[in-house]
C-alpha cells in the first residue's frame, strides 16, 4: 500500500506543477511526440494568472503548495544542473527556504526530549523564534559560558519532518524509476542514484550533530585564516534534534547598502570570500556548500562568518589536483594537459581521442584569452567545461557538480559586492601556491611518501588477502562443477516478490487512471 501512496503523491505533486504553470513554463516546443502533447495539454490546464509571472515565481508557488521537502529537492537540484538544466537550476537556486514557525511549546518539548534536560537547566533565557525554514528553527537563547552570560542561536528539529521527508521519498525514488524505465536517454545521469544521494542528504542534514561536527571541523581548519571564521559549537547542548551555535551579530552579505553605510571595503570583501572558499577547497577539501549571501554575514571588524552548514562538500586529494590542473590549464592554455587530466582521472572513458578533447577544450579556453580579466567568470569556465565533457561520456561527478554550483554562488556574491571583481587575480595567490606545494618538488616527495606507507600497508595485509584469494579460488571451482543452486526458500521469495511487483504495478495504473479522470471531472 505504501507504493500506491507513493503514485498518489506523485499524481499530486505533477498536478499542482501543472496548475501553477512550472510544465508550462519549460521551453517545450523542442518536445516532439508524447512529450510535444502532454507539454501542450499542461499550457492548456496551466491558472491563467500563472502566464503573468516568470518561471521562478511559478516554482516558488508550486514548492510552498507541496511543502517543505519540495523545498528541499528542488534546492538539491539546484545542484545538479547535468539532471535539470543550466536555466533551471538557476531558476531552482532561487528557492527561499522559508517557512512559517511552530509553536515554541513544540520547539521547548523537542529540546528537553532531546537532551534530556529542562529548558530552564538548559538556558538563562529562551525566545521565541526569530526564523523558520523547512528542517528547522532558531531561537535566540543565552548560556552560561565560562561564567558569562553569551548569547547563542538555538536551532531545532520541525515535529513530524522526518516521516514527511520518508514519505516524500518514496515518490522521489518512484519517480526516478519510472524516468530510467520509460526514457532510455536519462540513465546516463542515474536518476536513481541521484535521489538515493538526495536521500542520504537529507538523512544528514536532520541530524544536527552532523551539521555540529561539519561546523566543528571547518572552525578547526579556519581558526588561523585571515578574515574568514565560523561560530563555535556548544556542545553540551546539542543532540539529534538540537544545535547550540554562537549567535553572530553582523550585517548579512546580501546587503550591500548597509555594509557600505558601515564603512566596509566591498572589495576586500570579495576578495577574502572567494580566497577563503578556495582555500577551503583546495588546501582543506571539505567547503561549506550553501555560501549563500544570506548565510553570509560581516562583523564590525569585517571578518566574514558563514553559517547554516546543512550542505556541506568533500572532495579527495585526486579531486583537488584535478581542479587546480585544469585551471591552471586554461590559464596558461595549455589544452592537451587539461585534457590529459581528465583522462588520468578516470573521468573521460578511454576510448575517447585525447587530442580531440583537447581540441573541444580549445573553444572554451581561446575567448576567455581575448578578454579582460575582471569579465572572466571561472564558474562560467566549469560550466562550459561540463556541457563539453558530456559529448565525451563524462560520467556526472556529484561532488565536481556540487563545488562547481558553491563556485557560481560564491562568484555571484563577490561580483555583487564588487562588479569589477577579477576572479583570476583574487584567485592566483591560493590556487598558485597549492599548485607550488602540491605539484611541484615539494608535491612529489609528499605522493611518493604516501606511496610508502600504502605499500607498507597492503605489505600487512599480504597474508590475508591471499586467504581470502585462495577461499575464493575454492568458491569459483566449486560453481564452475555444480553451477549456482538456490535453495527453495530463495526461489519462492523471488517468486511472490515479482508477483507482488506485477499486481502493485497493475493497481498503481488504475490508480493514477481514476485520479486523472477525477481531476478532468474536478475542472470540467
């Protein structure tokens, strides 16, 4: 029954995307066939005041109808603009993750169920909230805290969000199913392994102690950093369903006004957030991912504190020297070597003529030199890398996709704050200097230590693998006489689960049947 409530969201969810005009508002007229029709068929069943607002203004319409873990897909896609598009993605991007509060006695019960503890053992003094989004809540709140009074933002757990996100799961996963069944050309993106990411996002993300130790980590990595810092966690007062932060008293990035009126250097700011994300990046591997101007906020002596680390990204050394060789490639153009690094990397199949991609990374990398520095956008850069690497059989890379969108929001920033911003420039002294300390000598003695001690380890190792190697040798003689035999219990699950399968499957088209003739009888 589950799966049939699954169809029934999923049936839910298309109609209201179609009444507030997102299907209508994609570019169908390249459509042809079904898709050309059932594009035509939502134009027709589309509000008439929906043709009125732009693409964007129709999601956000669409999303606070289906609730907050649409909120949530559709800022994970935001991510991934190889499943959703260049166009929608930015569209996607500008999703506001704000919703109405709930009750602070809900908030109060969720703490002390958490913790374990009273509110009033917990804290001096505990407001009301001051902001809500789709997970969460914060409340203003003061501690204790080496025998001062501080103030602290306390940010909890919504009642009911994780079975609602289960729920609203199902259908994901459904969804994606269904794409990979019926359109052949999208399995190359793997739908499905983008909503099992998605899932393992979310899952994360609504366990605050995860979000402590990502801000606990990159607090640590930054301590010494010249003008960037997060707040410090409490960690007495946080659990599963609630986080103890800091409070940070600054004007939010986004407004540039007051920032000005304050006295602030825009463009030193610009420079210091595009070097500290970098630097994050390069030299620590792991970035805060949402660096939104709204997670953003500078303090009187203009140092820049993110918050919100709900997203956060990894990414491994082999990664990191990916990136910083090829944009060291397109800087000083040498084309064959960016190219040659991608297929180093595994990311490019093999069968593929190296210098043909060259060639192909040639007519993104040529224009950037015929212009001045400050117009050249290095996320713009990535961007046109990805759309070409796909005619390669690049296969999607989520943790490339993801600092490539935290890259274009970061620049977007920057260039708010200073629309002469040059990337390049700002850039150089950390990309150059990982560059020096990473593929230079320096570099070489450090890989050719690592190799050392990987080869002391699998030497460790060397008498249990060949256990393991002659079990399996055994295993495989065995099969190859007596062939692979499935007891009657396993061949009798089988049977009943691809039953199952085929009536659910049955069920679940009548379903979406009589929903669609009770919608045309509704608006009829």
């Amino acid at each position: 029954m589950s799966t049939v409530g699954a169809y029934f969201r999923l049936v839910r969810a298309g109609w209201i995307l179609v009444r507030e005009g997102v299907i209508a508002a994609l570019p169908g007229e390249q459509f042809q066939g079904m898709p050309l029709f059932m594009w035509k068929a939502a134009r027709l069943f589309s509000r008439r005041r929906s043709g009125e607002q732009d693409r964007t203004e129709r999601l956000a319409k669409a999303v606070d109808r289906l609730g907050p873990s649409y909120v949530k897909l559709g800022q994970f896609l935001a991510t991934r603009p190889d499943v959703v598009g260049h166009d929608m993605a930015i569209d996607l991007a500008g999703l506001q993750d704000r919703m109405s509060t709930f009750p602070e006695a809900l908030a109060r019960k969720e703490i002390e169920e958490s913790l374990g503890k009273r509110i009033e053992d917990l804290y001096v003094r505990f407001d009301p909230p001051v902001a809500a989004a789709s997970i969460a809540q914060v409340h203003p709140a003061e501690v204790i805290r080496n025998g001062e009074r501080q103030k602290v933002a306390v940010k909890v757990i919504r009642p009911g969000v994780r079975r609602r996100f289960n729920n609203d799961l199902e259908s994901y996963f459904l969804a994606a199913k269904l794409q990979e069944r019926l359109v052949p050309s999208s399995r190359r993106l793997k739908p499905v392994e983008v909503t099992r990411t998605l899932a393992q996002t979310t899952r994360i993300e609504m366990d605050l102690r995860l979000e402590a130790a990502a801000i606990s980590e990159i607090h640590e990595n930054t301590k010494d950093d010249p003008g960037f810092r997060v707040p410090w966690v409490d960690w007495e007062r946080t659990g599963r369903d609630v986080i103890t932060l800091e409070w940070i008293d600054g004007i939010k990035m986004s407004d540039t006004e007051a920032l000005r009126a304050a006295g602030h250097d825009l463009e030193k700011l610009a420079e210091v957030l595009i070097q500290s994300f970098l630097r994050h990046t390069l030299r620590d591997g792991f970035f805060h991912a949402d660096m939104h101007p709204g997670n953003l906020f500078v303090e009187a002596d203009g140092t820049i504190v993110g918050v919100d680390f709900g997203i956060v990204g990894r990414i491994g050394k082999r990664e990191r020297r990916f990136l910083a060789e090829i944009l060291y490639g397109f800087i000083t153009r040498d084309f064959r070597r960016v190219a040659e690094v991608h297929f180093e990397a595994g990311y490019v199949p093999g069968h593929h003529d190296v210098a043909a991609f060259a060639q192909a990374l040639r007519a993104i990398g040529e224009p950037i030199h015929g212009q001045p520095a400050e117009t050249i956008s290095m996320a713009r850069l990535l961007t046109l890398l990805f759309e070409v690497t796909e005619l390669f059989d690049m296969q999607t890379r989520p943790e490339l996709l993801l600092l490539q969108k935290t890259m274009v929001v970061v620049e977007g920033v920057s260039r708010n704050l200073n629309p002469h911003f040059n990337m390049w420039k700002a850039a150089e002294p950390v990309v150059g200097d990982w560059i020096r300390s990473n593929l230079g000598p320096r570099g070489v003695a450090t890989d050719a230590r690592e190799g050392l001690h990987a080869l002391v380890s699998l030497a460790r190792q060397a008498p249990e693998l060949a256990a393991r190697t002659e079990r399996l040798s055994r295993e495989l003689d065995r099969m190859a006489v007596d062939g692979i035999r499935l007891d009657e219990e396993t061949a009798l699950a089988i049977g009943n689960a691809e039953a199952k399968l085929n009536r659910s499957g049955r069920f679940a088209l009548w379903v979406i049947a009589l929903s669609l003739i009770g919608i045309l009888i509704q608006i009829s």
